[in-house]
C-alpha cells in the first residue's frame, strides 16, 4: 500500500528485544522501517535486530541503552543518527510489573495477615513500577522527540494497558502508572499538535509476557490460575491476545493512514473493555 509512507523510516522501539515489542519491530521491518532494537540487554538487541535483518532484508540495529537514563538514550541517539539518520518513529514499549508492588489477596475482608495487602506494598516497588513506565515513556520522548519536531514530522506511539481504564486488583501501581501513560499521550499530543508530531497509544488486552506470567500460570504445574480464569470469562473471545494481534494497529499509527490521528489510545482487547460481564 502507498500509503502507508512507511519504507526506509526510522524506528527506535524501547524494549525492543521483548516479546511483544519485538514482534512491532517486525512488522514494521516487514514495511520497509530500519529499526533500532533498544534495550537493556545488548546481547538481546544485537540478536533481536540480526533476527530481523535476515528476515525482513531491512537495516536493523541493536543498541543497549536505558529508558530511565537520559544521557544513555542521547548517546544512543547520536548512534542511530549515524548509522541510519534522524528518527522518524518511537515506539514507547519499555514497561513491566514488580512483585513488590502487587498484593496477593484481591480484597480485603479485615481478616487478612496485613502484608499480603495494600499494606504491605514496598514503596520502592511503586518507584519501580512508575518510573519504568512512566519515566521511561517521557525521558525517549523527551530525548528522541527532539529531533522529530525539529523536522516538523514524526510518530510517538505508547504502549498503554487496558487496566489503564479499569484498574486490576493486585496491581495498583502498574495500573496506576498506565492511566499515567494515556494522560501523558493526550497530554504530548496538544503540545506537539502544531509540530507535524502524532502521539498515540495501544492499549493491549491480556496477553501473556514474562512480567505477568507468574500471575496467570502455576509455576510448579502450568495450570491456569483462579485469576487467568476470570480473565478468559471476562475476555468476549474467551483467550489471550497475541503480540501480532497488536501490529495492525501499530502500523496504522506509525503510517500516513492515520495522518489526522493524534491523542487517542486505542484498545486491541478481544472486547474486554466492552464487557460488563453479564
């Protein structure tokens, strides 16, 4: 399709060698995007972008690099611009949960050992939750934004959350720091509104990652657990999502389709969100 307007750009996509942001990765290679695979883990992101480049026949480069650390994302920049120029699209996937800031009981009934509740959530875990999603969704934009308004063009998607509409128990500050990250993209999107600079998010359904899969899944048998059930019952078509079931609205964001689309967050949640559960 020429509309799209997507071949020989420029994508960096944070947490980029992750199992859902990877699988981005790839279907923009797959339309002709160089992609810049950033990630903690250099090995991963070396691997990752050598996976893509045998794959798809499009450029790719894996380059470690921080969200949490602004002159690291600079010096990564600089790196980019160089071997591929200014970046066209950012792709904002760097996020993730911590046991520390999840509760194991759902609701309380008074009766409960108080550090299995709210009251027992470690506030470095909050820390760690927050600044990993939030944070690390302002600090690329922030740096990688720069160059985009400075040539009046250029995509910043979000990955959001569906519990960033309904909050989930156990999770309060995952929730929490995701209703952040759709306040922060409709917040972005006015301020560069006049720049040629789109932001938008993709607020996934429930698919299974690293980050969740202690939650959903008995480590010891593999069984589903009581909650990966409620979630199915809760789910219209009854299963997870996959991360390819998200690339179509990645595409859409990232191309010219969706030119007059900016401060929006899209659900790709198997009807979740519509469901009231009767």
């Amino acid at each position: 399709m020429n509309d799209l307007n997507l071949k020989n750009k420029v994508a960096v996509i944070t947490g980029g060698a992750g199992v859902i942001c990877s699988a981005m990765a790839k279907a923009l290679a797959a339309n002709g995007v160089k992609t810049v695979i950033l990630d903690l883990n250099k090995d991963t992101a070396v691997a990752t972008a050598a996976e893509i480049e045998k794959t798809y026949k499009t450029p790719s480069m894996g380059i470690s690099a921080s969200v949490l650390d602004k002159s690291s994302l600079e010096a990564a920049r600089k790196e980019v611009n160089d071997m591929f120029g200014p970046v066209d699209i950012l792709l904002n996937g760097a996020g993730g949960n911590s046991p520390a800031a999840t509760t194991k009981v759902e609701k309380m009934d008074g009766s409960e050992n108080p550090e299995e509740t709210f009251f027992g959530l470690q506030t470095e875990g909050f820390d760690k939750v927050f600044d990993l999603n939030f944070k690390g969704t302002i600090l690329p934009s922030m740096v990688f934004g720069a160059e985009m308004v400075k040539k009046k063009s250029g995509v910043i998607i979000n990955i959001s959350s569906m519990n960033s509409y309904r909050p989930l128990t156990k999770i309060p500050a995952y929730s929490a720091a995701k209703a952040a990250v759709n306040n922060f993209t409709q917040w972005l999107a006015v301020h560069f509104s006049k720049t040629g600079v789109r932001v938008n998010a993709i607020a996934p359904g429930f698919l299974v990652t690293n980050q969740n899969r202690f939650l959903l899944f008995d480590e010891k048998t593999g069984e589903p657990t009581a909650r990966s059930k409620k979630i199915i019952n809760s789910t219209p078509m009854e299963r997870y999502g996959t991360p390819d079931e998200l690339t179509g609205t990645l595409v859409y964001l990232a191309s010219d389709l969706s030119k007059f689309v900016t401060g929006v967050v899209i659900p790709v949640d198997g009807g979740f969100s519509a469901y009231s559960g009767v």
